[in-house]
C-alpha cells in the first residue's frame, strides 16, 4: 500500500492538469460534440497509459468508451462513470476551472468528472503495481447520465451482466460517506380528452379536460408519502385554448420517485386507477411514460462490497460511512441485476449541477487510493 500511496502521490500533479482540461470542456448531455470532445481526451490519455479501449459510436448522443486492463486471475470488475454534465454550452467558459483553498471548482469538477480520474488513476495503479492479484478491470464511461441514460442503459446492463462487481464513480457524499442506495425515478404523463364549447353559452355541452385533470392532481398528490420515500412532482401542466372556451384537451407531467421497484409498482398502478376513472363524465385519460433510472436497493451483493470497501478503509487508517441518498444513478441498473455495486466512490465534492459546486482537493489522493485497495480486498474475499 506504501508503494501505492507514492506512486498515486508522484502521479497527482498531473491528474489535476488532466482534471482541468475535463473540466474546462463542456460536455452538455444533450450536446453530442461537446461530450465527445471530453470522450478525446480521455482516449488520449488513456493512449499514454497504454490502456486499450473500444468505441462505441451512435447518433444521437456522445459515444461509449469501454477500456480493459487485463487480470491474471479469472473475473472482471467494472468501473464506470459518466462524461457528460447537467450544464449548458458556454458554461465552462464562464466558470472555467479555479481553486479556492483546498476546493475545486468548475462545471462537473464534482459530479463526476474528478469520479472519472480517479477511476483511470486507480486503475493504471493497479495494472502496474498489483498485475498479478487483479482480474480484468473494465473501465466504462458513458455520454448521456444526466438525461436519464437512454442509450447507456442496454450498455451498463451488458457489460455489468458477467462482473464480479461494479464501482460507480459518482462523487462522495459531502460527509465522505460512499452510497449504498439509491433512489430511482420515472417521468409520466397525463393527456385528457374533453370536448370544446362555449363557456358563456352553452357550457353545460363542454366537456372540461382541465377540470378533469385537476381533480385527478388531487388525488394523485394525495399518493405522496415523504416517510417512505415516495415523492410525486408535477413539471408542466397545458389545457385550454381560450378562456371563454371549455377545455377540450388537457395534460401534466409527473415525475415519481421511489426506493423500491415494489414501490414503483403499487403507486403506478394506483394513478393509473386514477387516470382510469372520469371525474368528469365524457372525458377520455390516458397514462404514458415509464420508469428511467432504477432504485439502487441494498441487496446481499451491495452489502458484501461495501464490507470490502470498510475493510479497505480500515488498512488505510479511516472509518467509512454509507448512506443511501435520493438521487438516481446508473448503479441503479448494475445493482437491479443482482451485481454487487457500490456507487458514491469518488472525490468529496458537493453543490451538484450549481454554480459552487466544489470537490475537496484533499480528498482526491485518499479516494483513490481507496478505490484500488477496495478492489484488491474484494478479490482477496471472492477467491
């Protein structure tokens, strides 16, 4: 572990210059260009590594880059993260890469492009100091987390299928917790038909799609339960084509969110009883739309690794803390295979998708090093 600590300590400068260039590139998910741009210099500087890697290319978002390192021992881990930010192009411009102290700061420098570097360092650490204890490692990074993962997700699923266990590198909790649940989400709709008349004069031959949909909001709000988990969001509410006219069409979107798969279930099927039903007679209600990202739930798997990771942590001189946080992630899919996952591994950071978002300097070093020791832990308790 000495060995490693200096290697990853006389490698650090420079991963910070790497850091800076990631963060001084946007990398917008809907912006295919500016995630590739990122996808470049991460092959490059996989390139100077002497890691190999694949390209997946497709149309609409930024392509898929999937890195090995050979093992000598049977297996595969996966590491994977996104390059993709939440933030429009230009912003790197505006708020470029800066330090403050002991905080970083920058467009994605948190979430989760810092995440991103410490995989590749963690890695090279481990190909060139512990080539005959590990199996091969697997490094993905995806174009397209931030919009839910639409093209990733048949990826991460696939190349998680035959892992021994997957590391998401989601930046660390602001307390230095790692994460071990996860919430997921879905993003509904509600269209409503009603039929137009003249609300002065012959309103009682309309049928109102806004009165509808309001009073079905109402009781579907009313399947909220903040204790268990289970939020329920309305985004963007349209009926109407004028005011002295009854609506004859009407729609919202629903954003859910939930811990379980189970949970999904029950509250789907109770909004779709909801949607089913006319509160207004005449009106006509359709349901669309489907679950996104899936729960992280803490099975059997997720348990074992995170023992690894405690265990790493203790021979490094530190205590870790889990905790599950209601963001969605891609470890969702990893762990809805039954794949031990442990997601939240990289730098401390915090602020995510804000203008102050920041990681701890101080952090980085320690979290890598915790990375490749938690790898080589858990092979040791999986031979």
């Amino acid at each position: 572990m000495q060995d490693m600590k200096k290697f990853l300590e006389e490698r650090q400068a420079s991963a910070i210059d790497f850091l800076e260039k990631l963060v001084n590139t946007d990398s917008s998910a809907t912006d295919k260009h500016s995630v590739n741009q990122v996808g470049e210099l991460i092959r490059r500087r996989l390139e100077l590594e002497g890691i190999s890697y694949e390209v997946k290319r497709n149309e609409d978002f930024g392509d898929t880059i999937i890195a090995t390192i050979p093992g000598n021992r049977p297996g595969k881990v996966l590491l994977m993260g996104h390059m993709d930010t939440a933030f429009p192009i230009g912003t790197a411009k505006e708020r470029p890469f800066s330090r403050k102290g002991d905080l970083l700061h920058g467009p994605g420098v948190s979430d989760m492009k810092s995440g991103l570097v410490i995989m590749m360092e963690a890695a090279v650490a481990l190909k060139e100091l512990a080539g005959d204890k590990i199996c091969d490692l697997e490094l993905l990074f995806t174009p397209d987390e931030e919009i839910g993962s639409p093209l990733s997700r048949a990826t991460i699923q696939e190349r998680a299928e035959n892992a021994l266990a997957v590391f998401n590198l989601e930046p660390g909790r602001p307390d230095g917790s790692v994460v071990t649940a996860r919430k997921g989400s879905a993003h509904l709709k509600i269209s409503v038909e009603g039929k137009a008349a003249h609300s002065g004069a012959f309103i009682e031959k309309g049928i109102s799609a806004n009165d509808e949909l309001a009073l079905k909001m109402i009781e579907i709000k009313k399947l909220m339960d903040v204790e268990k988990g289970i939020t329920v969001n309305f985004g963007k509410i349209e009926g109407g084509i004028g005011n002295n006219v009854v609506s004859p069409s009407a729609s919202a979107t629903i954003h859910l969110a939930f811990w379980t798969e189970e949970q999904y279930d029950q509250t789907v099927g109770a909004i779709q009883k909801i949607v089913d039903h006319s509160y207004v007679s005449g009106s006509k209600s359709t349901l669309s739309g489907k679950i996104g990202m899936l729960p992280m739930e803490k099975h059997a798997g997720v348990e074992t690794l995170f023992r690894a990771v405690e265990r790493a942590g203790r021979e490094l001189g530190h205590n870790v803390t889990e905790q599950r946080t209601k963001g969605a992630a891609d470890a969702g899919f990893t762990a809805s295979l039954g794949i031990p996952t442990i997601c939240g591994m990289g730098p401390v950071g915090g602020n995510w998708h804000g203008v102050d978002e920041y990681m701890e300097l101080e952090t980085f070093g320690p979290r890598t090093l915790l990375l490749a020791t938690s790898i080589l832990q858990y092979l040791k308790q999986v031979d």
